[in-house]
C-alpha cells in the first residue's frame, strides 16, 4: 500500500464529524449530574445512555487532529522550516488558549470554593493542574493534544523513513496504549492516568494510518452505490454491529454500577471504552458523508459552522455549564426536572455558540482566546466548493 499522492482532495465532511464530537462532548458533560441525582427517576436508563454512548467525543477529536495532520504533511519535505511553521501554529492557536482558560477556570474554582486558601498553597495547586491538565475537568484533552503535537514530528520522521511502520500504526498503537494500561495496572500506577497521551495512542495511530493511505482506502467509509461491493457491505455491516455492540455494552455495565453498585474489573471498562469510541470514529466518518450529501443544505450550514466553533465551543461551554447548576430547580416536579437538564444541554451549546461567533467577528487577536476561529459570515463547508482542510485547530 503507498502512500497518497502529493496532490489531495479536500474532506469537508471532517467539519461534520468536529460537529458529531462536540455534540457528544455537550450530552457527556450536561448529563453527569443526572447520572448521580436522578437514579430513582424512570428515565434514569435515558440519562445512563446519553453520558455513557456519548463519549466518543474526545477521542474522536484526538483521532481527527491526527487523520488532518498526516494528511497534510505526510507527502510534503521533511524541513526545519515546515516543523517550525508547525510548533508555531501550535503555540499561538493551542497552548496560549490552554494557559488562558487554565488560568480563568483555575480562578473561578477559587473564587467559589478556596478564597481562604493560603497564597503559596494556591499557586503550587495551580501549577501543578496546569502541568497536568487538570485545571478544570475537560482541559486533559488540551494537554494530552499538546503531547502529541510533541510527538508528532518524530512519528512522521519514523512513518516517512520507514513506511513499514506507517503501514503497521494502527497495531503499533492499540498495543502502545494497552501495554500501558495494563503496565499501568500492574505496576506502574500513574496518578491522572488519563492526562497521558499514551492513553490515547490508539486513537493518534488510527488517525495517522487513515490520514496517510486515506485516497486509497476512502470509499470503504462512503456508503453510497457507486461504491459497493461485497467486501465493502460487509465491511460496514461488521463495522456497525460491532460498534453497537460494544456501545451497548458499555451503557450496560455503567447502568448496573451505578444503579445496582454492580462491580467489574477495571480492565473491562477499559476494553468497552476503547472498543465503543475506536469503532465510533469510523462510524462517524462513514455518518458525515451520509449527512453532507443526504441532509438537507441548512443542517449541513448548522453543522459544518458548529465543527467550524467546535475548538472554541469545547474550552468556554463548561462556564456556562457551571454557573447554569448554581441555580438548582427547587420543585419535586419530575417533568421539570427533566427539562432543567434539558435546559442545561441547551444553554451551554447556544450560549457558547453565541461568544465564539462574536469573539471571532469582533474581537482582535481572537485566537489569543479560542485558537484559529473561521471568519464569520462565510460557511466552511459548500456543495460547490470543497473548503480545505483545517491544520490549525485544536479539534
């Protein structure tokens, strides 16, 4: 198998599948609260359901940095000049927005929760998150990005020297990241196990492969006629049973922990987790190509700019998540209930739309904020013209 021609296509539908992400990412992060608080309602499996089968996002946003990363760079001269051009775009659109939002989070925790809290103790606690991601819940994904930006001029100096490996990165990187997690089970014991990119190489590999051979193997991710065959139906039908399987799975024994205190082995929800978000990402590149030429054109515009945001959208919905749950619903009224959670989905997706539209339509220097945002007013993403793909964002 070679690798792609100097001359590529644009995937517009990758817009699409940012879109799919984030959405996941909102239901995950919008319903952790009902799966501790609502266990006595009958919509509990409802609740279970959305934060468990929802969490492709993250991996999902790992895998596509990884696909348009390789597909960009994979054929183009290895320079001093293309690296520094890359750890440039990086730092401006990446790390400065993650020390921005490390701090703003870091200061809204104080202020709610630790005023009294001595000042040495407060700036070794903060830079101890910032060094591990953990200055608020969601920004591990920032960090664990920024280790593999690190790791990625030399894995394509590795791919481009020896394509062999390239050929081999999807086994290469389910044994790297089970190796350490049962290293990590066995012996190691790495607190924040899940700030480490290593957790994810899977997904990283999986995204280099796709990204590299991707010309070649595309039509096995497009369902349409002009492209079946036997192998190909049975590819996709494999595809999404197994898929479903393992997402069913997956909710299953997080219904049972939660609800009934069931206990599994660790390694069992490790195994579910990987195998429902790893086959998800094919599922969801499949799914975007379905909807960008089925879907009617004004879904299409909604998603497209939504995977356009979703970078920034990703960093500021948590604030709104977080001051939405400082005003409880005091009512016993179950209906209520459900649509206050409801309520919270929805604020933390519009109201974050609406300040990542506004900061990138009048604030200067708005990637000081949210990275590298797309002009306003002009859709990324059109039937006509095939919008490059994006190499500077984040997700």
């Amino acid at each position: 198998m070679d690798a792609q021609p100097d001359k590529k296509e644009k995937i517009p539908e990758l817009q699409l599948v940012r879109a799919f992400a984030i959405l996941g990412v909102l239901f995950v992060h919008s319903t952790s609260y009902a799966t501790v608080e609502m266990t006595n309602s009958g919509y509990y499996g409802l609740y279970n359901f959305l934060n468990v089968f929802m969490k492709h996002g993250t991996p999902t946003f790992i895998f596509l940095s990884s696909f348009v990363l390789f597909y960009n760079y994979y054929s183009r001269p290895l320079t001093a000049q293309l690296i520094g051009g890359f750890y440039k775009k990086r730092l401006l659109y990446i790390i400065v927005p993650y020390l921005l939002f490390s701090v703003f989070y870091f200061a809204l925790l104080h202020h709610h929760y630790y005023q009294g809290r001595p000042f040495d103790e407060t700036m070794d606690s903060f830079f101890s998150k910032l060094l591990t991601g953990k200055a608020y819940t969601h920004l591990y994904f920032v960090f664990i990005s920024i280790q593999f930006y690190v790791l990625f001029p030399l894995t394509l100096w590795l791919f481009k020297k020896a394509p062999l490996l390239a050929r081999w990165a999807i086994p290469i990187g389910l044994a790297v990241q089970w190796g350490f997690v049962l290293l990590n089970k066995a012996y190691w014991e790495v607190p924040n196990k899940g700030s480490w990119a290593f957790s994810y190489m899977a997904y990283f590999m999986l995204g280099a492969c796709l990204g590299i051979y991707f010309p070649r193997i595309k039509a096995w991710f497009q369902i349409r006629r002009s492209t079946v065959s036997a192998p190909r139906v049975a590819f996709w039908l494999v595809l999404g049973a197994a898929w479903l399987t393992a997402g069913t799975a997956h909710v299953y024994i997080w219904y049972n922990a939660r609800l009934y205190g069931t206990r599994y082995n660790t390694t069992l929800y490790e195994f579910l987790w990987n195998a429902h978000t790893y086959l998800g990402t094919a599922v969801l590149l499949m799914l975007a190509y379905v909807v960008y030429r089925k879907a009617p054109r004004w879904i299409n515009r909604w998603l497209e700019r939504l995977g356009a945001l979703s970078f920034g959208i990703y960093l500021i919905h948590p604030f709104f998540l977080f001051e939405y749950r400082l005003h409880p619903l005091e009512t016993g009224n179950s209906m209520l209930v459900h649509l206050w959670y409801a309520g919270g989905w929805a604020t933390a997706l519009v109201l974050s739309w609406i300040v990542v539209s506004l900061t990138a339509r009048w604030l200067p220097f708005s990637w000081i904020v949210f990275g590298n945002l797309p002009k306003p007013g002009r859709p990324e993403v059109t039937r006509k013209r095939r919008a490059p793909v994006d190499t500077s964002s984040g997700v």
